[in-house]
C-alpha cells in the first residue's frame, strides 16, 4: 500500500456524503409521500439495483449505486403515480 493511498479516502468522503445526501432527496418522497410504504419502496429500490434489501439503504450503498439511485426514484415515483392514477 502507498502511504498516499489513505488521502484519498479523506477526499471522497465529504463527496459521498453529498451523493448519500442527494440519493435521500430523490428517494424519499417514493414513500413519505405516501405512495408506497417505505418497507416497499427500498424493496423496489433493491429489485431495480439487483441488490438484495438490506444493501439498498444510503447507509451502506457503493458510491457508483448512490450515483444511480436519484434516476432509479424518479421512474419508481413516475411508475407509482400513474398506477395510483
């Protein structure tokens, strides 16, 4: 291992929290809104990954499926407005 290798975990940290922080932001409306109940939308969020349930929380996501989940959210929450319609 470099020694220089460990900075480069300081750098990506502050981004990742914004990347978890921009995930929440689309995501969550899924199901505060009412839409689906949350247990149900993170399950439709781990179809739509292909990851098993518990790994679709923000908390413990890879930064390239946070990267993902903002475009995932909104065809999810276009999907369920127009079955609610």
């Amino acid at each position: 291992m470099d020694d220089d290798d460990w900075a480069a975990d300081l750098v990506l940290a502050p981004l990742t929290g914004k990347l978890k922080q921009q995930a929440h932001d689309a995501f969550d409306p899924l199901w505060r809104s009412g839409l689906v109940s949350r247990k149900l939308a993170y399950e439709m969020l781990a179809a739509a990954l292909g990851v098993r349930e518990p790994m679709a929380h923000m908390k413990v996501m890879s930064r390239e499926n946070l990267i993902r989940v903002p475009k995932i959210a909104e065809r999810l929450i276009g999907m369920m407005k127009r079955v609610k319609e």
